[in-house]
C-alpha cells in the first residue's frame, strides 16, 4: 500500500476542518491512495508535470475515453473514492480543489450519473482496425465495488457480505450516516440512495488461524465443532491478532465470559469468536445507515467462505436475514453489463430482460421477483426464528464490551 501521501492527507483534513468534517463531505476521511492526495503529491514534487496535465482521470473514465476518442466524464459514484466531490450535491466540493492552490475543476470535468448519460459510438480506430460495429456504443465506466453493488442487485437496506482474507460489507441506504471508520459513495443507479462500504481486517486469516490451531486444519471439524457447541447468550467476545479497521485500532481480545476469551474450550471458542464477528458487523451497519427490515431484505455473501453452510447459516440468525449465494462467476463484471444496458436502454428495460414488473418501482428486482436464472441468487439459509431474542441481546453485550475495549486503549471509533 502507498503510504507516500500521508502528509498531504493529514493536510487536507486539518486545513478542512477534520478528518469528521471531510467525512461529512466526501463520505470518506482522507485515504493515502484517493485521488485528491495523489493529485496533490504530483502537484508539489512534479510541478512541471502537473503544469503539462490537460485532464485528471480516473481508470474508470479513462479507459472509455480510449474507446471513443474523447474525453468521457467521471461517473458519480467511483468519483466519491476521490475526497473531492461532494456526496450530497454530486459536485466537485469548491473549497477543497480550492487546497490545491488553483481551481482543479476544470481538469476533472463534470461528474456524471453512469446510468443517466447518453452513450456515445466506438471511435472509428476500433472499428476500421477491429471490426467493431459502427453501432456500438459506449456508456460511462464505473468502479469495481459500485459494480458488484448493482450486480448483486442490491436494494436499499440489503447488504453484501464478501468473506475473504478481509471482510468486506456493501449495501445502499437512503439515509446514511457518513462515519470515518467507513466509505460512503453515491449510488450508481439510484440517485436519491447511497453506497456503505465497511472493511475488516481481521476475516478470514482468524477463521483459518483457529481452524489450524484447534481443528488440525479441518474445515470438517471446524464446522462440527461449530455445530456441537450452542449459542451462549451470556457469552460474547471479539479476537482481533490484527489491529482492526473498526474499531481502528483495536487489538488483542476480550469476552464477557469469566474465563479469559483463548482459554476457553475449543468449541466454546470457535463460536464466541465467530459469532462476535458477525455481531459486530450488524451492529456496525445500524450506525451507518443500514436497517434490516424484517422480512424485506436480503443478505449475499460471496468470497472463499461462502460455500461454508455453517458460517452461512450463523450470519443467518445473527442478522436475522436470508441469506443468498451469488451463481454469477464475477458479479463487478455482471453490474457492469447491467450498468451499461440501463444507460443505453432504460431501467425499465432493465426490468423486461429480468422477468419483473414495471409497476414495480424498486431500482432493481428483488431475488424473488425475478426467476433466479436471471437474477444469479439463491436462497440458502433463513434465520430461526427461536435464535432472535438471544442474538439481540447479545448484540447490546457485544456492543459494551467493544466500547470498553475502545476506551480502555484510549481511542474512540466514530461509530462507538
């Protein structure tokens, strides 16, 4: 990771009133590898480069500016990764292109709705020199993670949950509480929502550290010793051998059990651990914005550990969710291919291709509106409904214990 514009994203915070206040702004605190901090690098230790630069682009724009031979826009949503654009009134915010010591908006063009912007045809290079259609048409690009959003057809209050080395969680909202321990971006198919994006480092690597020190790195006998052990409402904790992303910087663990959380059981500590993890998610979206109606929204978990039924049906209970399984191969790529018909044809053609009603006003199907070949998600898990008392209440323990392990570090989350 590029850690080299450091300085320039404490600068910007501390000359725009706080890493809070940008956050308010841009939905993001500074990030060393956003946009505006590299520009700014450039800026300072290249000045005769940035002297020369007619246009600032992001892959996103850039790589359909190549395909139509001039300039196409930055689409609304990849453009919040940037801490330049305001998320609330979809401009590029004057005060912070104003830092940069003249008005950089002139090379950053006019932001744009992906879905709500003419294409434009293939350069004529591509079909003379390719074979490409002179009917061909390009829309606006945007970002890997507003792709799998809209390739998930994520509603509001749905949320995607991708289980990898990190954890990830996606969802929409339409009304968010921008939180430094989060991203927040525009949607980029429905303009009156918002896209939350939460990161956890410590996913997987813990999953797999305690399969191999208390299964003999058996997934069979993690998830039997998972099964065998049941839910202890009195007990709940967190584990965290890396320093976590939320709360930031919180290490080491910590359970409401009498006995310290790595001296218990194997069973007892596979599920405190693994439970917490996912309680500390539901709680983390609630502050963020994210509501789960009962009954009205869907939880997709995609990654390595999704095929493991187990996990899938605790994030079930703790959620209190169905849970779905993607059958897309790559669903970024997929959103693309829906983004790109939306802009060429309309939302409601949209709705046509997928089986579903036009009556229906929901920017994209529900799973079970549309036939699940169309869709590419599958049930499989509901939540039991005997488990939903326990996990709420557990849930208000989990949340004590993470605000006591914050304050006994002497730091405090935003979102605590």
């Amino acid at each position: 990771m590029d850690n080299s514009t450091s300085s320039y994203c404490t600068e910007m915070e501390n000359t725009f009133g706080g890493a809070d206040a940008l956050t308010q702004t841009t939905g993001s605190r500074a990030h060393c590898r956003f946009s505006a901090h590299q520009i700014y690098k450039i800026m300072k230790e290249k000045p005769d480069c940035w002297s020369h630069t007619e246009r600032v682009m992001l892959v996103s724009n850039f790589l359909p500016t190549l395909l139509t031979g001039g300039y196409m826009p930055i689409d609304f949503s990849d453009g919040s990764g940037m801490n330049l654009l305001d998320i609330f009134s979809k401009t590029w915010n004057k005060d912070l292109c104003g830092l940069f010591g003249e008005d950089i908006r002139d090379k950053l063009g006019v932001p744009v709705s992906v879905t709500r912007t003419t294409p434009r045809p293939i350069s004529s290079y591509y079909v003379e020199r390719y074979g490409f259609s002179h009917d061909c048409k390009i829309s606006v690009f945007t970002g890997d993670n507003p792709s799998t959003l809209t390739g998930l057809l994520l509603q509001n209050n749905d949320i995607a949950l991708s289980l990898g080395t990190s954890d990830v969680v996606i969802g929409s909202a339409r009304h968010v509480i921008p939180s430094r321990d989060s991203h927040v971006f525009c949607n980029p198919i429905d303009d009156d929502s918002h896209m939350v994006i939460i990161c956890y480092k410590n996913g997987s690597l813990v999953r797999e550290q305690l399969r191999d020190e208390h299964c003999h790195g058996d997934w069979s006998a993690f998830n039997e010793l998972l099964s065998e052990t049941p839910t202890d409402p009195n007990t709940v904790g967190y584990y965290f051998p890396y320093p976590e992303i939320i709360p930031q910087g919180l290490t080491g663990s910590s359970t409401t059990s009498p006995t310290p959380l790595l001296s218990l059981p194997p069973g007892r500590l596979l599920r405190t651990v693994i439970e917490g993890q996912f309680l500390a998610k539901r709680l983390h979206v609630s502050r963020v914005g994210l509501e789960q109606p009962q009954g009205t929204s869907k939880l997709v978990v995609v990654g390595g550990a999704s095929t493991n039924r187990i996990l899938l049906q605790i994030i079930a209970d703790v959620f209190d969710m169905d849970v779905y399984l993607s059958t897309a191969p790559n669903t970024a790529a997929l959103g693309g291919v829906y983004t790109n018909y939306i802009a060429q044809y309309g939302i409601s053609a949209l709705y046509q291709l997928l089986g579903h009603s036009e009556g229906n006003h929901n920017p994209l199907p529900t799973s079970t509106d549309a036939p699940p070949s169309r869709t590419f998600l599958t049930k499989v898990c509901s939540p039991d409904p005997a488990k939903r008392e326990s996990y709420r209440e557990m849930l208000k323990r989990y949340e004590e214990l993470e605000k006591l392990g914050t304050k006994n570090v002497g730091f405090k989350t935003s979102l605590v």
